[in-house]
C-alpha cells in the first residue's frame, strides 16, 4: 500500500499536484497557517499554481514521470508563474500554438 502511495504522489497528476502543495504549506513549529508559500520569491500566496520545473512541453498526460515532486514546485500565480512559463517559452522549452 505505502508503494502504491508514493507511486501515484509521483507520477498522477492530481495526486503530485496535492503533495507538492501539501509539502509547500506554511508551518510555524508544526502548526499549519493559511497560505503557501511561494518557491521563487518567498512571499505567501492564497492562489498558489503547481509549476513544473522541466516542462512537459504541452503534454498533459495524466500519470507521468514529470509528475515526481523533484520537478514541481508551488509559486504564486502572479507575477511568479506567470513569470516562470514566459521565461520557459522564451528559452524554446514550451512549444508555441501553430496555426
């Protein structure tokens, strides 16, 4: 059961995407607070997006090992994400739309 676990936190999208930010709530002496805290400028978000660190390139495939917590991280949605995905696009790692 416990292998079962740490496969689906690692590779199901949903699963990873809930223990990315489990792991990334705020805690004072083992006390959760509201808010996460965001991976890139440290500041507490209330929105918070599950970024892929290596992109999956367009691909959303359910289960995945781009999925491993290793390759996410919990950013604020603005301007952190949003600055994160431009900067991912912009260096060729994400496909553009093609018309």
């Amino acid at each position: 059961m416990k292998c079962r676990r740490l496969f689906y936190r690692n590779h199901q999208w949903m699963w990873a995407r809930r223990a990315a930010k489990i792991r990334a709530r705020r805690r004072v002496e083992g006390r959760l607070l509201p808010g996460w805290k965001c991976a890139r400028c440290g500041d507490v978000t209330f929105e918070p997006e599950v970024n892929h660190i290596v992109p999956l390139n367009g691909d959303r495939p359910n289960l995945s090992c781009g999925h491993h917590q290793a390759n996410l991280e919990v950013l604020c949605r603005k301007p952190c994400h949003v600055e994160a995905t431009a900067e991912q696009r912009a260096a060729g790692l994400i496909r553009t739309k093609q018309n």
